[in-house]
C-alpha cells in the first residue's frame, strides 16, 4: 500500500480537500496576513458571509474591525490586540454587527499559521454566532441580580413585619402597622387587610396604606376573595393593578387576607410569592396571638354548642365502645410540653376503659382513680381536640359523650369569625352539626381565668397533685384514694407528692382571699 494516498492515515490529505473543508465548513473562517499593513483579510469562506452579510468584495483587504461598533467591548478588542502581538492564540466574545447593522453575539478564536522557520505568516480566525446562548445567558444574570434585590428587599420586609408583629398591642395596631410596612416599599403601591362579615357577606377591609380599596362581595371574582374561599395564594390584575393576595389563616382559623398592590408593570413571580406568603403566615400568626390573649379580656362572647359523631374524637370512640358516659373535667400539662385531658366516666369500669383504648389507634388512657360511681381517667391522644382549639384562641367549656356523640360547648370571642371557627371543626371532623349560638356577657373574673391565674402560680407538679387530689376525691371522707394512689399515678414518691400538694393549697389559699 502507497503510504502517500492517504487511507492509512499517515499520509497526506489532498490540499484540495483542506481547502473545500475550510470552504464548506459551517462556521466562519477567515485568514488574516499581518505581513501586509493593518492584517487585512485575504480569505473568507461562505459561512462568514452567511453569518455577517459581508461579501468577498466588501471585506478583502480590510481588516476585520469592521465587524465592530458602538457597543463593542473595547476590552474584548484589546484582548484580541494583545494575542495578534503576541503571536498566540485567544478566544473572545465579542458584540459584532451584520452588514444590515443588526447586532449578534460572535465567538471569536484567533490563532496564528507559521511557516516551516516557525513564522507567523497568517492569522486564521473562526467566527460562531453565539447570540442565543449569550441571550439567555445575560437573562441568567439578570434574573440572578433581580433575585437577590428582591431577597435583600423582602428579607428587610419580614424582618420588619416580624417586629411590627412581636410589638403591636392589638390586632387592629398589627394590621395597620403591617399594611403601612408594606406599602413603604418602591415596588409596592400599598397593601390592604380583608376579614369576611357573615353579616353583610363581604371581605370587609379592616386595614389599608397606600391604596383605597371598597368591601368586596365574597361572591366577586377577585383575587381577595378566590384567596379567601380557596386558602391560597392568587395573583391577577385588576383594573391595571397586580393584586397578590394571600390567605391569613392560622392552624385552619381564617382571619381573612393580605392583598398587596403594585404596577402593573411589576411582575410578582414563584419566588417573590414564597416569600410574601411567610410574611402573611407570621401576620396570621400574630392576629392569632392578639386574638388568644383578648379572649380572656372581653365581656361579649359566643356559646356555640355542637354535636360530633366521628370517632375520631377519642372521647366519641370510647363512649361507642363501653356505652359509658364521659364528662370533661380538664386539660393538664404534663411534665415538659405533653398535654392531656381528664374526663370522668359513668357507666364502665377501668376494665372495659383500658380494653377499649387498647383497640384505637393514637390514644393512651390511664386510669387515675375508680370509685363506685365513676372513674377519673387520662386521656392522652393525638387528635385533642381541647388542645388544637385552645391553639387557636376558643375555649371548651364542655364535652359530654355518651353512645358515640358529643355535645361540646365552645366559648368564642364576639369579635372572632364564629363561622369560620365552626367550619374548621366541620372539616375537621365528619358529621359534626350546630345545635346552638349564644350570645352573652361575661360578668367578672370566670371560672377559668381563675384558674389560669392560679395555674401561673402553680409549679406543674404543684397544679397535677391539686387537680389530681381534688378529682380523685382526696378531700372527701371517706377518701376513696390515697396519697400513695396519687403519687404513683404522678411517678413521684408520696412524700413528693404531699410536699407538692402543701405548697398548691397555701397558693390556692392566698388566690382566693387576697384582698379580703
């Protein structure tokens, strides 16, 4: 085999081929010769004239800065410069314009051709139209500038909100303050807080800075009230304004919603949304915390009085099983943040209790104290409905069940969205009906604020031997408990155990006649 043809490939390619693979190849290709004044172009394939519009005509014996104009990196041109003195090879991007004076983004790759001595006699340069990948590259950096402004903007925002919130003395203070935050922000017209009005079956506005918004019809299509009815964040435009609006709702409650303003011309996207919705929850979150606090304070409130099948309700589960009846005494806190409830049964023993809880899944009962009559059990469960309504400002006064229903009566601040509370406890638990409202005044201290003050004077074991003697009949006669019954359903010895009940007695004491 001839070693010269070139199918062995060792030998040499045809000149011709060299040449019609520069001519045909799809990316411009010129040779530039340094040797002749100012390194005019003396070649130029097809693909180059594709790309730029230039002819051989137009652009033989000119050098290629023609290629440049006003937007050119004169950086980048100096980099070119630099690699042509050099003598080495250099790859830019540079800003180019076509022959019709439209701009494209070229990559350009320069590198010198030398003779046999190692002589630079040419410069061949490689022209690729990188305008997309530039374009999207640029759009890159610009959202990424754009992202951190709005988290540098937005991160000030919630630190703010979260100080407005922690300081407000009442929700009304809150929700103006909140509003007025808002609305200090350049890219923001203004903001405006809604709470539903059974009433007049609007979101009545109860806050607003920066814009001037009427009640809105809970039945109209706009945002507020698609947010409200559906507890999620909607964005649109109305009347040539962007409204965000985002649901206030903590722990399933409804306190309305948090519509924010701007521009048109302001796109409020995925990521500006995350973050305006933590805000709405923080805002939530402290209506909740003014709202619980209140509830105690204020005279006029509302008893509502449902009834619940749905065996769910643990005490709804047991009453089914034993056919006993249970009678809500108390919640108590348990050693570190544990909760639980104490009910008195009628109507079955500890026997039938402990069977009937081993059967249901999530609950653990202890038997306290059995008497003759009754039993006082601790009902420990993960659905507790006592504890999830009291996170969200609603006293239990009540909860009797027997044969598998509940009557429970709830104590609700007149100013609370009743129906949303309601409603709440109808998604919560299936077949859950009203049986009454009941609007009245609350006339001095209450038997329950009482006992919260009492409670925090009370050590937790102080308050668990108190309630645990009193309910398991310690200070009747005959005692139908002991001490030593007592202390072991606490876990304490029996001198602990009176040495805790001493100390609660001497400050129930001083409770109940100070200022006598």
């Amino acid at each position: 085999m001839d070693d010269t043809d070139g199918r062995d490939g060792k030998g040499d390619v045809d000149r011709a081929v060299k040449a019609r693979a520069i001519d045909e190849a799809p990316i411009g290709v010129s040779l530039s010769d340094p040797s002749r004044e100012d390194n005019p172009l003396v070649y130029i394939n097809p693909a180059f004239e594709r790309l730029t519009g230039y002819d051989d005509e137009a652009v033989l014996g000119r050098n290629c800065r023609f290629l440049q104009g006003p937007d050119s990196s004169p950086e980048v041109v100096a980099e070119m410069r630099a690699a042509i003195e050099e003598e080495r090879p250099a790859t830019v991007e540079l800003r180019n314009y076509r022959a019709d004076g439209t701009e494209f983004w070229n990559e350009v790759t320069i590198a010198p051709v030398r003779d046999e001595t190692g002589t630079v006699t040419h410069y061949v340069g490689f022209q690729n139209d990188v305008t997309a990948r530039k374009a999207a590259e640029l759009a890159l950096e610009e959202r990424t500038e754009e992202l951190e402004y709005i988290l540098e903007r937005v991160e000030g925002l919630i630190q703010d909100v979260t100080s407005v919130v922690a300081g407000s003395t009442s929700r009304s203070d809150l929700e103006t303050a909140v509003c007025s935050r808002i609305a200090e922000e350049a890219a923001y017209e203004g903001a405006w807080i809604g709470e539903r009005n059974p009433a007049t079956d609007t979101l009545e506005v109860r806050a607003s800075v920066g814009v001037d918004p009427d009640d809105v019809p809970i039945d109209a299509d706009h945002p507020a009230t698609t947010s409200l009815a559906s507890e999620s964040v909607v964005v649109d435009t109305v009347e040539g304004w962007t409204h965000a609006s985002f649901p206030l709702v903590y722990n399933g409650v409804e306190y309305g919603t948090l519509t924010v303003c701007s521009d048109d011309s302001h796109e409020v996207d995925d990521r500006e949304t995350i973050i305006l919705s933590a805000l709405a929850r923080a805002v939530a979150s402290g209506i909740n915390a003014r709202e619980t606090s209140r509830m105690l304070a204020t005279d006029a409130v509302v008893a509502v009085e449902l009834e619940l099948t749905d065996r769910d309700l643990p005490p709804v589960a047991i009453s089914a099983e034993t056919g006993g009846r249970l009678e809500y005494r108390r919640s108590v806190h348990r050693v570190g943040d544990d909760t639980a409830s104490l009910f008195t049964v009628t109507n079955a023993d500890a026997e039938e209790l402990a069977t009937a809880a081993d059967g249901l899944e999530g609950i653990d009962l202890a038997v306290l104290v059995e008497r003759a009559d009754r039993t006082l059990i601790e009902l420990n469960a993960e659905d507790d409905l006592v504890e999830w309504l009291s996170e969200r400002g609603i006293l239990v006064q009540s909860i009797e069940a027997e044969d598998g229903r509940a009557r429970v009566t709830l104590e609700i601040p007149h100013s609370t969205n009743v129906r949303s509370v309601v409603e709440s406890v109808q998604a919560r638990y299936d077949g859950t009906d009203v049986i009454s409202f009941r609007q009245h005044e609350r006339g001095g201290e209450t038997r329950e604020e009482f006992a919260a003050r009492l409670e925090d004077e009370l050590t937790e074991r102080q308050f668990a031997s108190l309630q645990r003697a009193y309910l398991g009949g310690y200070f009747e006669w005959p005692r139908p408990t002991t001490g030593e019954e007592l202390a072991s359903s606490m876990g304490v010895s029996r001198p602990t155990f009176h040495e805790h009940l001493r100390s609660a007695e001497a400050k129930l004491c001083q409770a109940f006649f100070e200022g006598e």
